[in-house]
C-alpha cells in the first residue's frame, strides 16, 4: 500500500539520520540536502539506495541530482509509489 | 576412423598463492599538492575518499619498474627460481605500448622466459581475474607455477583539473605466485561483466581521436556516483556469493582486502556485509591511492607486513572497475 506524504517523510528523516546522524526533526521538506543539511554526492547516493529499498521505488541515477531539498525527495518517492 | 591416442595435461586437485611481492611509486603525493587544480582541499579530499597521500612514480620510474621490483620479491618469497614459472600474467590499462605485451618483458627481466606471456584488462578487476586464471592454469596442469602481476602507471593518465577520478589515483605493482597446493588455497572465482556502464569508467577519448586532432591526450574519467552505486550494492552481492561458494561465512574470515577505490566504498561495503571486527580491512587507499590492478595486491601485502593478519588465513579478494568488470575470490593467505 502506497505511503502517505507524511510517512514518506518520516521514513526518509530516518534514513537521513542513519546514514549522516542528522536529527529527524531537523530534516524538513523545505531543506536543501547540500547546503541545509551538508549531505555530500557520496552519502545522497546512500540515502537513495536505501530509500529506494525502504519505499520499494526505482530512483534513476540521472533523477537524483534533481532531487535538491527533501521536499523534492518526498514527492518524487511519493508519485513513484503510484 | 581411430587415431593415436592423445595425451592431455594431468591435472591438480587444489591451488594456492604462495607469496605476494609489492611496489609502489616512489613519489609520496600530498592533497594539497594537488587541490589547486581542482579548487578542493585536503580536508575534502580526506573527507570524500579517505587519501591523505597517494604513491606516484617518479618520472624515471616505470611500470616496468615497479612490476618487476613486485615480481622479483613475489618469485623470492615463493622460494622458487624463475625458471619454474610456466606463465606470467601481467593485468595493466597503462602499459603506453599497444603491442608487444608487457608480460612478455617482464618475463625477460624477471629471468623466466621462455614462459608464455600475456597482459589482460580488467582495470581494477584485473588482479582477482589473474588470480582466476592463473588458478584455472594450475590446476589444469598447463603450469605449475604462475606469476600474477597487477601494475600500473596511472600518473600517465590523468588530468590535474579532473574532479572525477585523477585525484585518487597512484602507481604501483603487486605481484603474487600461484601455484600446486595440499589443500584447497583458491576458492571458486565469482567474476563478469556488465558492458551496459561501459562508459561509466573509462578514457576520455580513443587514441584515434588523438591521432587526428580531435581530442586532447586521454585520460582517465569516471561517472562516480553511478559507479559508487555499483561499486558499493552490486559488489555486496557479489562478495557474498563468493563466500557462498567458498563454503564459509563473514566470521571465518581473517581479512577483506576490496579494490582501493575510496574509503567510502570500503566503509559501506562493511557496513552491508555486517562483517565482525575480528576481520582486518585492507585500508591501503589511505597511504598509496587508488593503484587500479595494483590495488589488491599492494593492501593485502601491507597487511601482511603490518601484522595486522597471519599466513593461513582467510582473505575476501574483490576487484572491481572499469568495463564493468569484476571478480571475487577466498583465498589462504600467503
């Protein structure tokens, strides 16, 4: 069963916190995963495989430098849900 | 119709690398000597890849130096003389001759010609690949004893602007004697290829383009990102199959000695084999770079020298790299 916004976003903050230690909290739809959040290309690829893992979607390698701020993350996952 | 019966090789039930050899470039080459180029830092560079310096010959130092330094070491360590070995495999993307091979001169030099003599490319997969054929060589019975050398010159092929690949990289040989064993010494060999990224790692233009003007001097280039993605969760797969294979589970082992690609890969591929702190990791990258064919060789045989593992134990070999090429195997430890 498809995921509601909200838990996608929970479920991607504890990815986040996993992979950089970051505090859920603090991961927010309107942050930027480079300049917010100071996650490097490195650790963005980490989060990506393991969301797409957790979320059961397909992220394109191409796709991900589109994904700029959480939010962005959030609603890609979200819609590859179907 | 029947005709005289053939004779055919007698083969060997088991292998084992019997000894490793080791060079590296001369040069010790810090991060800041190199930042400039690429508006980076040490702290980054530290912070990305792990490098603090990365060894690089100095310009009167060739690969065939350091190859035949390694092999030389490799040959004395095996305890046997060079005329023994029955061939000589020789992995490099840096050798600057398209042909003769450089196999066949290091052969020459190491003083075991007339020892068939060839080069293969496998990039970074290309040691574990030797070390695949030069098993499947043994125990076949077509030689007793095999010279594996993965080397390279990397410093050749790089470009001082390029954020992608050139600043990780070093120079160096390993070299290893494979030869009959008691006991099982090499485990299956889980290895292939995915030409589908062939463009993921590799030269930034054909030596024809060269040739005809179009293109700059190649040098090498990579897609990082996707090739981290690969490096780190298909060789998680990858390295488990091989200890399938091998019959054993992550505690039997003593050591896992990866491809030194970056300290990131290493660390997550940790992370997902959920290996036991018992298993020394090969973190060679650190102080040597990322030598290509050379890398797995030269970690294993700083963990040798370091004490950090013992002759007997159980070591996960995986190579992985341009192509995509890669391969994975259990051996004993020399």
């Amino acid at each position: 069963m498809a995921l509601s916004h909200d838990e996608v976003l929970a479920g991607l903050a504890e990815i986040v916190n996993e992979e950089t230690g970051i505090d859920t909290d603090s991961v927010k739809l309107e942050k930027s995963f480079t300049n917010d959040l100071d996650i490097d290309s490195i650790s963005m690829m980490t989060i990506v495989v393991n969301a797409e893992e957790k979320f059961s979607v397909k992220i394109p390698d191409e796709e991900v430098k589109n994904l700029l701020t959480v939010g962005d993350a959030v609603n890609f996952i979200t819609s590859a849900q179907g | 119709m029947t005709h005289a019966k053939l004779n055919q090789f007698e083969t060997v039930k088991f292998s084992k690398i019997y000894s490793l050899g080791a060079s590296r470039g001369r040069l010790r080459v810090t991060n800041d000597e190199i930042a400039g180029p690429i508006d980076s830092s040490d702290e980054w560079i530290r912070q990305r890849t792990g490098i603090i310096t990365r060894a690089r010959a100095a310009k009167d130092q060739s690969l065939m130096d350091m190859a035949v330094e390694a092999s030389k070491e490799a040959i004395a360590s095996a305890g046997i003389s060079p005329q023994e070995i029955g061939a000589v495999i020789f992995s490099t993307i840096s050798h600057p001759y398209q042909t003769p091979s450089a196999a066949t001169l290091l052969t020459e030099l190491v003083g075991a010609n007339p020892a068939p003599a060839f080069d293969i490319s496998a990039a970074c997969a290309g040691y574990c690949y030797g070390i695949a054929q030069a098993d499947a060589l043994v125990r076949s019975g077509v030689a007793k004893y095999v010279l594996v050398v993965g080397g390279e010159k990397l410093s050749d092929f790089i470009e001082p602007t390029d954020r992608s690949i050139s600043f990780l990289l070093g120079d160096g040989a390993g070299a290893a004697i494979v030869g009959p064993s008691d006991e099982a010494g090499i485990s299956p060999t889980v290895w292939g290829s995915d030409g589908s990224h062939w463009s993921s790692v590799s030269m930034t233009a054909s030596l024809l383009d060269f040739r005809d003007g179009e293109a700059s001097w190649p040098t090498l280039r990579q897609d990082g990102l996707t090739v981290f993605k690969w490096a780190v969760w298909e060789m998680v797969k990858v390295a488990k199959e091989a200890l399938e294979v091998a019959g054993i589970k992550a505690e039997d082992l003593s050591a896992l000695v990866t491809h030194q690609a970056n300290i990131r890969i290493i660390d997550e591929l940790v992370k997902q084999l959920q290996l036991p702190e018992s298993v020394a990791v090969a973190r060679d990258i650190v102080n040597t770079g990322n030598t290509s064919a050379a890398s797995v060789p030269l970690a294993m045989h700083q963990l040798l020298k370091e004490g950090a593992v013992k002759s007997g134990g159980l070591a996960l070999q995986i190579g992985f790299g341009a192509g995509l090429a890669f391969a994975a195997q259990v051996v004993v430890l020399p």
